[in-house]
C-alpha cells in the first residue's frame, strides 16, 4: 500500500511471495485460493473504478457510463495491491500452523484469552468444513442424496446446517469445561514449556523488514518517497 503502482507490488509477489511459496510446496495451492478469495473484489473493483472515476481521456461508453483510462490505471494498480495483500496472507495462513501462532503470541506477552479466542477463530472455519465433511458422509451412508444436481445439493445442504451448528455448539462447551479443569482462568502468566525456535537470520530479516516498514512511511510523509512505475 506505501510503494504503490505496479512495480512495488509485483516485485513483493514475484521476488517474496512466489519463491517462498514454492519453498514450501504450497505455490499451486495458493495461487487457487488467492485467485478465489480476491475474484470477488476484483470484479467490483474494476467495474466501479473503470467506469465511476472520473478523467479526460474517455476509452469507450456504456449508456451513462464513461469508460476513463484513469479510471483502468487505478483499478489496475488496486488488482496488484490485492494480489500482494491475498497472497501474503495465504501464503501465511498456509505455511504457519495457528497452534504455533497463538502460542508464540502469547509467550511474547498476549493475554491467554485473547490467545484462546484467536486460536478458536483461526481455526472455525476448518473445524466446521471438516465437521460438514464427517456429517455429510454419515448422511449418504443412510441414503440421502448430496449429489448429482444442483437441485439435490441444495436439498441435502439443510440437513447439514443443524447437525454442523449443534455440533460446533457442543465442541465450544466441551472445550471450555476442559479448559477450566485445566486451570485456564487462574490469575497470573503462564509458563509455557514449548517455544518455536528462532534463528538468528529470521530475527535479522524481521528487523529488517520493520526498518523497511517504518522509513516507508516516514519518506512518504515527507514526500520524499520515489514514485515507482
């Protein structure tokens, strides 16, 4: 969002994103999920930049509607931006196991409930995804059809809702009565046992990423930040 144009976010695609996800093995992967979750914005991005914004150079007319290349500039530079903003964060969410994350926030000084309701949140989604799975299963295992039209699947998507609710219901109760035979809301901080090992090339990266962050944002309230392509 600092460097803005095209170049900026391109490059932390094709030089940050994209090495490091094929690192990992999850470059395919990621580049379905980034393409699906931004598809959505994308398309009203383009649609109300393209013809709303305002601009002298008029590419073509659909009924009121003036087509500017202005506003195709901004829509495009706002593609990429999305891009390197999904990306990142899938990339992210791919790579880095939610566990880890919350735990490692909270030896770095997080409340444990915070912790916990970051934790219960990053993983909901797939709680409940696989929770649907195991339920629609066990449903055609006594005959109900989840497949074959769109009509059937629809149909069979309701009895799905209840068990899959009830059951998330159920999941949040049993984890907080285990949380507090746990001692989860005693007063004080935790010791945590286990730690994520962090080298010292890691850390330097990270100081170097934060510099690069914040002089970012004082050459831009400055002014004297380059205007990239």
């Amino acid at each position: 969002m600092l460097i803005g144009g095209y170049l900026g976010p391109l490059a932390i695609v094709l030089l940050g994103v994209v090495p490091a996800a094929a690192i990992a093995g999850v470059a395919p992967r990621l580049l379905r999920i980034s393409l699906l979750l931004t598809l959505p914005i994308a398309i009203s991005v383009v649609l109300v930049s393209v013809f709303t914004r305002a601009g002298s150079h008029v590419l073509f007319n659909i009924g009121p509607f003036d087509a500017t290349a202005e506003g195709v500039d901004f829509a495009g530079q706002t593609l990429v931006r999305l891009l390197a903003i999904s990306t990142s964060i899938g990339l992210f969410g791919l790579t880095t196991e939610p566990r880890s994350f919350v735990l490692d926030l909270e030896r770095r000084g997080l409340s444990p409930r915070f912790a916990f309701v970051a934790l219960a949140t990053l993983e909901a989604v797939p709680a409940m995804v696989e929770r649907a799975g195991v339920i629609s299963s066990a449903q055609r295992a006594r005959g109900l059809d989840t497949e074959g039209s769109v009509r059937a699947r629809l149909r069979g998507v309701l009895p799905l809702v209840g068990p899959v609710i009830l059951s998330s219901l159920t999941e949040v109760e049993e984890r907080s009565l285990a949380l507090e035979v746990r001692a989860f809301g005693r007063p004080g901080r935790r010791h945590l046992l286990w730690q994520i090992p962090d080298s010292g090339v890691q850390l330097a990266v990270r100081a170097a990423l934060l510099l690069a962050l914040l002089g970012s944002i004082v050459a831009r309230i400055t002014g004297s930040f380059p205007s990239l392509p």
